[in-house]
C-alpha cells in the first residue's frame, strides 16, 4: 500500500498517544530481542530500544515509503527490515506493534502465530485502531459502493480484521499466554474542521481504495467523502472520538 509518511505524520501527536499507553504494558528488561512490527518510519520503534537498555530492536515494514526514512534513525542495537508482518521468523522476547496488524486479516490465525515466535517469559504488546464503526469509516465504504468508484474498485470494499476484546483475551489465553491484559480505549480527539478528519482519514483508512482506484478517480473520490464529513461536522472544531484496542500477554517461563 502506498503510505504518504508526511500526510501520516500530520497527526504525530494525536498518533502518538497511543504507544505511550502501550510502552506502560511492556515489562522493562535489559538485553532482550524485541521485533516491532509494521514499524512504519522509525520514531517509536526508537522510543521503544531507548526503554529497553542493551537490547536489539528490529523493526519490520512493508512499505519501502516508511522504511526509507526509517533508516537514519539505525543505530546500534536497532535495525529495520522490508518485511511483512506475515513472513516474521526466529524467537523473540519482545513482539511490540502499534497501529499496524489492523491492516492484516485472519486475527484469529495472526495471534497465535506471533505468540509462537515469543521465548519462555517472553511478551506480545499491541495496541491497533478500533475505529471501524465510527460514522466516518461508513462515509468511505458507502463512497466505494457508488458509482464510477465501485466499477473502477471492481466491487472491492475494505474488510475489517479487528475482533471483539473478548475475542482477543480468549485469543491470548488459548494459546497459553499468562498475565494476559486487554482492554479499549477512547481517545478524545479534538481536530479543526471536517477538513482535518478528511486528512487523517487520506493518512489511513482512504489509502487502500486510492490504491485500487485510477489516479484520475482519486480527487473525485476524496471529495466525495468530503462533501459527506462537511455535512456530518460543519462547525469547529470537529470532536473526533478514537477507539482503540490494547493487548498483552506473557509467555509461561
Ligand atoms: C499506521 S502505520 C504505524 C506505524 C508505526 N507503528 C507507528 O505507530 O507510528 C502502519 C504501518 O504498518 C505497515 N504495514 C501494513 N501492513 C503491513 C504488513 N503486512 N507487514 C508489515 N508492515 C505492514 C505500513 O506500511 C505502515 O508503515
């Protein structure tokens, strides 16, 4: 997917928030092998070798876009990787990932794998987006649905893979992970105007159709979702309430 690291960065503190709540799951240990998958341009999957002292820290992406830059933030004791979330090998203390397995499916396929590739004592921490519902994530698919863009995407809409914190707590626990926490959280969001909430939206939840769209429909079909946030949030600033879905579990020693 072709991910835009300036219109994804628009946001950087709103985007942020999240991983601090995650970082706050991770049991701090010294000199462990930690994997942050879909590590996107680097910052957090820094912030995150700077918590875990005398450790070695990859992160994986599959976007050549994101990893480019990405690659000055390469130190020693943390490197980056074009991979994909799906071809992850070896074992690993630590599998970290913020805002990224949302874009894989087959979660229930997806949980026990990473929990597979965790050492004894090891831990997973994820923190993805749970925003499907919003009225916003309707405008997009409804968008894709009409015409010239459900031609052009032939039929194609977006399939979400997030699950239930139910599911995923029993996800955890039928694979044997212990201290298992899961919970959901809403992050107040407060953005300028309907504008604003089409630029995030451009950042994330929009690119898969821009993808499959010809670049002619592009404009067109962004703003057609801009005419439907401008009528939903004609004032400002526009409150733009976020889920999103945090989990954790450590493997038996
Ligand atoms: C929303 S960004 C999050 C980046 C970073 N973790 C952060 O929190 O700032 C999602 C990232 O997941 C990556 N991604 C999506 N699908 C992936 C896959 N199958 N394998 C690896 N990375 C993937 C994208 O390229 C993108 O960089």
């Amino acid at each position: 997917m072709s991910w835009n690291p300036e219109l994804y960065h628009k946001f950087q503190e709103e985007r942020f928030a999240p991983y601090y709540d995650l970082i706050d799951l991770i049991s701090v240990k010294e000199g462990i092998e930690g994997l942050d998958l879909g590590c996107g341009t680097g910052e957090l999957t820094k912030m995150l070798s700077e918590k875990l002292p005398a450790s070695r820290i990859l992160g994986i992406d599959s976007s050549p876009a994101m990893l480019e830059q990405a690659k000055d933030k390469s130190a020693p004791g943390l490197s980056f990787e074009l991979r994909s979330i799906m071809d992850i090998e070896g074992e690993w203390d630590l599998i970290f990932s913020n805002a990224a397995i949302q874009w894989v499916q087959e979660h229930r396929e997806l949980i026990p794998k990473l929990l597979s590739h965790i050492r004894p004592g090891g831990q997973l921490a994820i923190q993805i987006p749970s925003n499907h519902n919003h009225p916003t994530q309707d405008f997009i698919l409804e968008t894709g649905r009409e015409e010239p863009f459900s031609t052009a995407l032939k039929g194609w809409t977006r399939s979400y893979s997030v699950l239930t914190i139910r599911e995923y707590s029993e996800l955890l626990y039928d694979s044997e992970g212990e201290d298992i926490v899961v919970f959901e959280k809403i992050y107040p969001h407060v953005l300028p105007d309907s504008y604003a909430v089409l630029d995030w939206l451009s950042g994330t939840a929009i690119l898969p159709y821009l993808e499959r769209l010809p670049v002619e429909l592009h404009e067109p079909f962004l703003g057609v979702i801009g005419e439907k946030l401008k009528e939903s949030y004609p004032g400002s600033p526009v409150f733009y309430p976020y889920n999103r879905i945090f989990f954790s579990a450590h493997k038996p020693e």
